[in-house]
C-alpha cells in the first residue's frame, strides 16, 4: 500500500514501482500497488485487507508534521503488529522523522524512489522473503528430495520395511511415500540438533522468536504438557514458594512434584450452574503475592478452555514489582498476538517471563507440537538447556519439527486475515443463534452475571471459543453428542452437564458453521428424533479449599496405600484426584482430606462423572499418615 497525499506525486511513485515489478522476475509472488490518498482510509484499508504485506508511508512534514505521521503508525501497527512499515521523505529531515518512530522499518529518500523505484521494491522484497523464511522446513524438504540411501536410524530406512512387507505394506500406502522418507534420524547433522538449536532448527527458532517478538522460541515435540514442566524445573528448587492457579492444566501440578516446589494455590471460581471456572480474581493474586513476596514464580492459565481471559498486564505489573517471575500456559491462545481485538490479553504483549503455545490446539502445527517463549532478561540458558534435554528424545520427529516452522510462516503472513476472518464468521453465528428459543450462545454479558469479578477485573472472552448453553434442551447430553455427531460429524471438544463448547481454529471455515448452526436449529426446534429426558445435573456450590500437610513431593514419593474414598477422612492425599469436568483438581499430594472433599466427590460419583485419579472407588493416601 502505498500513501502519499499530492495525488500527483503518488500517480508517479505508483507507476514508476509497477513499472519495476516485471525487473525482479519473481513468478512465486503477484506483487499489487494499493494507491491511498488518505491516513484514515489507509488504517481502513489495512483493517480490511489481510494481504498487504507492505505499507510505503510519503512523510510530509511541512503538511501534516511528524506526531500525525508517528501516531498514523502507531495506530497501524495497533492493527497488524507484524506490518512493515518504510517511510519516504526529504533526505534532509531522514534523521528527524526516524526518531519519531521506533516503528519505521527502513527510510529512502522520495526524489531516488521517484527516479530508482527499483531500490525500495528490492529491499521490500528481501524483506518479504525475510519474514516468509522457513530455515528447517526449506532445508528438510530439500533434503528429502534428494532421495539418499538411508544407513542409518529409523530402521524402516525410508519405507522400504514396509513397502517390500505383503503383511504391513497397506500401512505404508495409506500414509504415503513422503511420510516414510521425511522421517529422518539426527544422524543428519545438516538440519540441526533439536536439543543444542543448532543449523537449520536454530535458526527456524530464531525466526519464530521474531515472529512472536520474544527473545528465545524453542520447539518443543512432545507437548506443552512437556514444555511446561521444563518451565518449572527450570526455575524452581526444593522448597520454592510457587503461586499457582488451582486450575492450572494437570502437567503444571506434576512440574511442581517434579520441582519438588511448595505451592501456593489460588482459589477456583465456579459456576454450578454451566459447570465452568474463572480465572482467579486480581484480589486473590495480588493478596497470595503480598502474603508470599518471597516466592520465585506466578504461573497461571492465560486463557481458560472456556476462552475466560485474565488482565495479565496488571498480573506482570504487579508480580514484576515484587521481584515475581511469571509464567503463562497459554495453551489455547497461540494467536493472541495478531490480532487487536485479543492482542491486549496476549501473555506476549502483557510482559509474561516464560510463556508456552500448543501450537496444535488452535494453531497449524501437528499433534504434539509446541512452543516455548521466553523474555526473562535473567533467563539461565545453560541451566534450561540441560532441563530440556530432561524430557526432550533424542530422535524428535522432524516432521514436527517442520510444522512448527512453517506454524509461524503463516501466523507472520497471514495470521491476521485468517483470525479477521474466523471473528467475523462467529459474529454473523452469534447473530442467527439469537433468534432460537433454546439454545443460547454465552458471551461476555452473561459472563458478568455468572462472575462477579468479570467486569471489576477487566476480563475478556475469546470469541472463538463458543460455549453453547445446551441447558433448556429436554434431551440428554448423551443423545445431544451423538445427534451433532452423526448429524455433521461434530465430536464435541469439551462439555458440561449444561454446555458444550466448540473451538474455532485457524482450519475454520464458514461453512463449517452454517453447517453446526443447521443442527442446532434442528436442535432447538424439536425436529430430531431423540427421547426427552427431564434429569438435569448441577455441580456442587462449592469447591473444598486445598490445605497442605506437606510439600507435594514428599507425599507423591513416599510410601503410598489405596483406600476407599470414604474412609480417606484426615489422610493425606499422595496423588492427583481430578474430577471432570469441569477438570479441576479436587485432591492434590500432600492435602490434608476432609469430609467436605469426601461429599463433593460421592456427589459427583453419583452424576456418573469422571473422577481422574480415582481407581475403583479408591484414592491413594501417604501409608500410616493421618492429619492431626
């Protein structure tokens, strides 16, 4: 896009640069000039169209001056963090519009641009080229191509074990050649080493790290289950006070075993009613950090499965000034930052320490693959480096590997357009989900009325995560799942006795959509075949607060028995026991067992829940150990 208020001078920049193109002989790009008269249609022009990959910003300081050019970027780059900017101008006043802006990408003189269009295209196109890089993907593609005999690890050596089998030869065909001869081993000193970042896999690291403006990304092959407990081990010692959110995803819990840290537990809000949890409230935070202002680390959900979003600017703030790492699973909001309607929310831009992404769950990476960021300026490399080797194989599959490398291409080039899309497509949903009489879409109105520190806290909602109250509905959830499924192919991401929700990914589409709303119109208006069921469920009020006897550790090694739930009464928990949903655990190690633990969980036994950590009615306890 290319802004100039002489429309006389932008007709000539605009034709010079088309005239350039065709010299550049790049048949791989289609290369558009944008002409724009005007600051404010400009910022319009990049809200709507996610495929300028470019803006050139004419500085006139005698027309407008510098803090209208400078707040014009601020304002863009408000919008699309990731867009380059290049400014021309008089050469003389270069140094003065540079300072202006820290946002400027790079400044050419307008009478050279005018008279050598060719310099800014090329340096825009190098730039371009930049920011598309895919290190490991490129060179592993390439490398696979080349088809060299395979001496050495995975013994199937390209396939050949199975394609010469009759009895596994149908393995190989369903999944195809390329699957067999990209699964390489390390013995490929050219791609790199996942464990010392080294070649091609640093360097696709680095490239993600630009990406999502951090100072180190690592790939990590085995989950963020995985990366977080790298985390933890990283930073934490025996006996280290950590604050943590008691719903923290269940990896977190055994990265405090593992640490054998002292955990500080923030108290669960829930909802009986829709069966879901709010991130901690900012009092509670900021009193557990008053109350423990020796404590090395704050880890906490960014986003909740529900897509709840906790003010993390205020959480860094607050923590930082009490001399508080934080650490952020953020599982399920890898696209946080590219996006301004949830950018504000993002662990990124909040100024989180450690940070991790399941580049799988919402993004284009395969199964198992994530992303650790990091921004700790006291970051012990070294230390984490020997941590990671820990948990990481030896032989990563390399096919991860790629598809974390190419997961960052696309959010760098075209993660705005798609996000921009996927937000519009839910408005229009939510807009046609109103008319029904049963079937509501929770958004963030009734998220205020359900928690009372919504609006106090100033939380937000991800809209791409829809959770559908299902609870007017006269059907079981049983016959609920299997009609979506059976209706559209819908397998229901998580549920409640009284919700379902149903995640919007980057693989999206609005037709996938119209297809889900088409059913739950069918749903909602009595025309299905399902039997009407009048039992309904509901949640206890309360959750049990967690009391500690001991570090978590010590009762997860020690000496262990199985005993019935209801003769565990002042024992001392030794594992973890999670109800689900909603998913939060009830039972950590080291917790001393109440009667109230006891009721809640023969209560929700008795809805036929799933009781994580449970073993046929039993729970495992530290042997001879009661609470005095």
């Amino acid at each position: 896009m290319l802004i100039e208020q002489d429309p006389i001078i932008l007709q000539e920049l605009s034709t010079n640069l088309s005239k350039t193109i065709p010299n550049f002989e790049r048949n791989d790009v289609h290369i558009d000039i944008i002409e724009c008269l005007d600051l404010k249609q400009a910022l319009e022009y990049v809200e709507e169209d996610g495929d300028i990959q470019a803006v050139v910003l004419s500085w006139d300081v005698h027309n407008k001056g510098e803090r209208t050019y400078s707040r014009f970027i601020e304002q863009l780059k408000g919008i699309r963090i990731e867009l380059p900017v290049y400014v021309i101008g008089d050469d003389t006043k270069g140094l003065e519009i540079v300072n202006e802006s820290e946002e400027i990408e790079s400044f050419f003189f307008k009478d050279e641009v005018i008279s050598d269009p060719e310099a800014i295209l090329g340096y825009m196109i190098n730039d371009f080229d930049d920011r598309g890089e895919t290190p490991f993907w490129t060179a592993y593609r390439r490398y696979v191509g080349e088809a060299n005999d395979s001496w050495h690890t995975p013994g199937h050596s390209g396939g050949s074990s199975f394609r010469n089998s009759p009895y596994i030869k149908d393995f190989y065909q369903f999944y195809g050649r390329n699957v067999f001869v990209g699964d390489l081993s390390v013995s490929v000193d050219s791609l790199g080493s996942l464990s010392d970042s080294t070649n091609t896999i640093g360097r696709a690291q680095e490239s993600a790290a630009a990406t999502f403006e951090v100072k180190h990304t690592y790939f990590v092959t085995n989950g963020s289950s995985t990366s977080n407990k790298i985390i933890l081990q990283t930073l934490l010692r025996k006996g280290d006070k950590v604050i943590i959110d008691r719903n923290c995803h269940k990896s977190v819990h055994y990265g405090i075993l593992q640490s054998a840290s002292f955990p500080i537990y923030l108290s669960s809000i829930l909802n009986p009613k829709y069966g879901i949890f709010a991130p901690p409230s900012l009092a509670d935070i900021k009193q557990a950090i008053e109350q423990n202002t020796d404590a090395k680390l704050l880890v906490l959900t960014g986003c909740t499965y529900d897509g709840l979003l906790s003010d993390l600017k205020q959480v860094v703030a607050f923590a930082h000034q009490h001399g508080i790492k934080v650490f952020i699973d953020e599982a399920w909001f890898a696209y946080s930052l590219f996006h301004p309607s949830l950018r504000y929310y993002s662990a990124i831009h909040a100024g989180a320490d450690y940070i991790t992404h399941s580049a799988h769950k919402v993004v284009s990476a395969f199964s198992q693959a994530s992303y650790i960021h990091i921004n700790d300026p006291d970051f012990d490399a070294d230390f984490f480096r020997e941590i990671y080797s820990i948990y990481a194989s030896t032989s990563p599959k390399y096919q991860l590997i790629a598809s974390l490398d190419v997961c960052q291409k696309q959010l760098e080039m075209e993660g705005y357009k798609l996000l921009n899309a996927l937000l519009k497509h839910v408005e229009e949903f939510k807009q046609q989900m109103a008319s029904l009489n049963h079937i509501k879409v929770l958004g963030k109105q009734d998220f205020m009325e359900i928690f009372p520190h919504f609006s106090g806290d100033n939380m937000g909602h991800d809209p791409l995560k829809i959770l559908i109250d299902i609870s007017q509905l006269p059907y079981s959830l049983k016959d609920i799942h299997k009609f979506l499924l059976d209706e559209i192919g819908l397998e229901i991401e998580k549920y409640t006795h009284s919700t379902i929700l149903v995640l919007l990914t980057l693989g999206g589409t609005r037709s996938k959509i119209i297809r889900l709303y088409n059913a739950l119109k069918k749903l909602d208006s009595g025309k299905v075949k399902l039997s009407t069921s009048t039992r309904r469920s509901r949640l206890p009020e309360n959750l049990p607060a967690i009391d500690l006897a001991c570090i978590p550790s010590d009762a997860f090694y020690g000496e262990r028995e199985s005993v019935p739930i209801s003769k565990s009464n002042n024992r001392i928990c030794a594992g973890l026991v999670t109800p689900y949903p909603p998913g939060i655990p009830l039972l950590v190690p080291g917790q001393h067992i109440t009667e109230d633990h006891i009721e809640y969980l023969k209560e929700l036994a008795g809805q036929g829940l799933t009781i994580q950590g449970s073993f046929d009615g039993e729970i495992y306890v530290l042997k001879g150990k009661v609470k005095k």
